[in-house]
C-alpha cells in the first residue's frame, strides 16, 4: 500500500504598517495580504486607553472605523488556508494609536467698550489659526469694535490633532464721566 502526504506550507500574512489618527476620524481600511489563498481572520482589542468605536472581529478586510479616546486598539491578523485540515500560520499585529483632540479655549477683555479693541488669547494647543487667517502667535487683537463681534479660532496640538472654540466679544455703550 503506497500513500501519498502532502505537507503544505504554513500560510503567512505580511507585515502591516501601523496607523496614528486623532480622536473622533477614521483609520484607513486595510486588506491584509500574505500567501495566495489565504484567509485573514482577525479580532481587535483596546490594548491602551479607554478606545472605544472598533468592530472586535472578522475576516479580510479591516473596515475603516472612527475611534475614540486617547489610546490603541491592536488588530490580531490570522491566516489560515485549506480545510480539512486547516493551516494556521503565524499572526500579526496591525496598531492603530488615537491620540486626544486638544482642548481650546479662548480668554480675553470681553466685555469691552465701544470704539476698544479686544485682546484675546488662545490656549490648548501649538498652533493657532484665527478666523481672521492669524496664525502667528496665540495672541490676536481685534480692530476697534463698535458691536458685539464673534471669533474662532483652531488650535493644533504637537500631534497635528486639531479642535476649534468660538467665543463673542461683547461691545457695550460706555459713558465718560
């Protein structure tokens, strides 16, 4: 009695480049790839943080999903193929960091006087861009205000993670005694 065996190869997947974004967007979908026939099963858990907004399973492509809160979430990527019996290679992990959005936040002279210019400071990030297209510094003076007038600005912090604040300069009718 002669039997032929036919030992396969272990299935592979590739290495997969980990992705950084910001609280609240979307990672870019990815399809893991590796050997011709393979299936990619993976499961995902916060492995940093309080992440939330993952799908914790599934197989081949891993969706784009919109995480948030500061952490990461690991991605297991298993390749299997054949059935029967089933090969089960060697897994590996896709990471997706989320950094925190900043906190803006805006102070100054408001209420002001008519005629008076408002001074106004932006916090909570590196970077400033003022509704005026100001991105200099944190600080931003007003032209004189003759009525009560709106700014925002966007503040980025040191991870390129962005949020925006508004606040209202109120002008009031002052009398000169």
């Amino acid at each position: 009695v002669t039997s032929v065996v036919t030992v396969n190869a272990l299935p592979t997947v590739a290495d997969m480049t980990p992705q950084t974004i910001c609280s609240g967007t979307a990672f870019t979908a990815l399809t893991p790839s590796g050997t011709t026939g393979a299936t990619f099963n993976w499961t995902a858990s916060a492995t940093a943080g309080t992440t939330s907004g993952f799908t914790a399973s599934g197989s081949g492509t891993i969706a784009a999903q919109t995480l948030t809160n500061q952490g990461a979430v690991t991605y297991i990527v298993t390749p299997s193929i054949g059935s029967n019996p089933t090969c089960i290679g060697t897994a590996k992990n896709f990471v997706v960091t989320i950094n925190d959005i900043p906190t803006p936040s805006i102070t100054g002279n408001s209420p002001i006087c008519k005629g008076q210019k408002a001074s106004l400071t932006a916090g909570g990030g590196t970077s400033f861009l003022w509704s005026d297209n100001t991105t200099t510094t944190a600080l931003f003076e007003s032209p004189a205000l003759d009525v009560n007038t709106t700014y925002s600005v966007v503040v980025t912090d040191g991870n390129t993670c962005s949020a925006s604040v508004t606040t209202e300069v109120v002008v009031n009718n002052c009398s000169i005694v």
